[in-house]
C-alpha cells in the first residue's frame, strides 16, 4: 500500500473476497439452518463483509465536491438501480414469487438496497464530511436510534441507510496512511486472524438463532423480537465488534497483483448479476444446493470468476455502467 497502484491492488484484492463472500453468504442462506458450521460462518460473514465493501465505497467517495460528482452518482447508481429494480419485477414473477408484475422502486428487491443505499450516503456526504469526526460520531448515534422507530424498515431502504452509514463514513475519513499503519502494523496480521477465528468460535457456540435479522439491519428492534432500552447498547456493541473484524479483515489482505485482482475492479457485474443465476436455480432446480461444503465453495468461486470475467463486462457493460 506505500503507492497508489499498490492501494488500488490491496483494495481490488478485499473486493474479491468480499464478493465472494457475498456470493457464497446467498448461496448457503437456503441451508444454513440444517448446518451448525454453515450457520456460523453466514453470520460471521453477515457481521463484516457488506459494512468492509461500505468502508471501501467510503473510502473512494472523497471527491464528492468534484464537479459533476453528483451527476456522476445518479449515472452510475440510482439509475441501475432503477433498471434492475424493473429487471427483478419481471424476474419474480416468471419465477412464480409474484403473483402479478409489481414495479416498486420503493422497496428495493433483496441485494439492490446496497445501491440505493449507497446513493444517499454520497448525499449525506455534502451534510457530514464537513463535521468530519464529530459527523461519524453523530451518524453512529443515528444508526443507533433509528432502531427505536417502529415503522422503519425495507422502504426506500432507509433503515439500513441509517445502520450502515456510520462505516462509509468511517471509510470516507480515513486516508491511506492512517489506514496502512493501523493493518500493516507489527502485530496486525496475528491480532487480525486471531479476532477473526475468536469471532467464529464465540458465534458458532452462543450466537441465537434469532438474531439474525440484527446482522441485516434491515428492520426496527421492536420487529426483532421486542423493543428494550438496552437495544441501543447491543448496536453499539456491533458496531464496535464490526470494525475490528473490518481492520482484522483488511491486514489479511495483500497488495500483490493476482489473477483475480482484476475481478475486484468488477464486483458491480457479480454482485448486480448473481442473484439471477442462484434464484433461477433455487426456482428451477430446488434442492440443488447440497450441503457439501467443496461443492458450495467451488459454486461460488466459479459464480465470481464467470461473472467478473472480461467477457461478462463487455455485454452487459451497457446495462450496468450505461456505455455503450
């Protein structure tokens, strides 16, 4: 990370794996109830891997005062969202989960919330990189408290707005430096995979079933099982478990170039276009997912590959970044 194009390879390398833990927490959600380790690890995953791809979107958002920033982000997010929010409505009700067609652009279907999420928390910028630290204070605050209102959830994805902003904010004030002495320390590597594998060991013995839905951030804590005073204190709790698994996550990663760095600059393809290869064979071949942990692995890995593979990029580049 000591030259741009050495960042660039480090973040390109996190974007990899991430993607495919994205890819790999999707396919293994069907069966992860029947499976204890299954279990364990989708919600260590769920805890880190979208707030650590937040971090980076962060991280990268920091000239928003640019000229044509905002034009830019509509371009390349609110409008693909709006596309594959169309895509999904016919989708869903080919494959019989909707009985009619229903084009709602409000309620985003299952991964699209991270655009639209995404295209207010480049908004919020213009409001909270001017408190810089104080700001992330303030957003940690607000991602807390918006679990006290009953009626949040899934709409206009305001919910996990609110939850998750605190990490691409997080990711937008830190810069290189800061962030390469706190990964690339001397003890980073060892603390980092030693939290790591604490995590698993703790949530594969006392995580609750139901509290899945805290990982998502996606609903109020009055939906999650009642609302208590002490609520607001677990959040924090995650928030802070989450960032150590982020910084944890990060000094695992190297700056080397790989075959699959490149896919890591085309994780928008894999993460826009895999839900329609695991939901058509969930819908056409139901059952197939085996619980084989190989099979699952190499099904993800060659989901990744195939969909962050040049080829992919050059036909759908028109629907998915808008080039022609």
């Amino acid at each position: 990370m000591a030259s741009e194009a050495n960042r660039s390879k480090f973040f390109d390398n996190a974007k990899f794996i991430l993607i495919f833990l994205v890819v790999f927490g999707h396919v293994i959600s069907p069966v992860k109830e029947q499976d204890q380790i299954l279990f364990t690890l989708y919600t260590v995953i769920y805890l880190f891997h979208m707030p650590a791809f937040i971090f980076i979107s962060g991280y990268f958002a920091k000239g928003y005062r640019k000229k044509g920033y905002l034009t830019k982000s509509v371009k390349k997010i609110l409008i693909p969202y709006l596309i594959f929010q169309f895509i999904y409505s016919v989708v869903y009700f080919l494959v019989g989960k909707n009985d009619t067609i229903e084009f709602d652009f409000l309620h985003p279907h299952w991964s699209l919330w991270f655009l639209l999420s995404l295209f207010f928390w480049n908004l919020f910028l213009y409001v909270f990189a001017k408190l810089k630290w104080y700001g992330f204070f303030l957003a940690v605050i607000l991602g807390i408290a918006i679990g006290y209102i009953d009626e949040v959830g899934s709409f206009l994805s305001i919910s996990r707005t609110f939850v998750f902003f605190p990490y691409f904010l997080l990711g937008f004030l830190f810069n290189g430096e800061l962030l390469k002495r706190i990964i690339r320390a001397k003890y980073s590597v060892p603390v980092g995979l030693g939290t790591l594998i604490l995590t698993l060991l703790y949530f594969g013995i006392d995580f609750p079933r139901n509290a899945v839905p805290w990982l998502l951030g996606d609903e109020s804590y009055q939906s999650m099982g009642g609302e208590q005073l002490t609520d607001g204190f677990l959040r924090a709790f995650q928030y802070v478990l989450t960032v150590i698994l982020i910084f944890g996550f990060f000094s695992l990663i190297p700056s080397n170039q790989y075959k699959i760095t490149k896919i890591g600059e085309r994780t928008v393809y894999v993460y826009l276009l895999h839900g329609f290869i695991i939901k058509g064979i969930q819908t056409i071949l139901p059952g197939v997912i085996l619980e084989n942990y190989l099979f699952l692995i190499g099904f993800s890995l060659i989901v990744c590959l195939t969909l962050g593979s040049f080829m992919i990029k050059k036909y759908t580049q028109p629907l998915i970044e808008l080039k022609i």
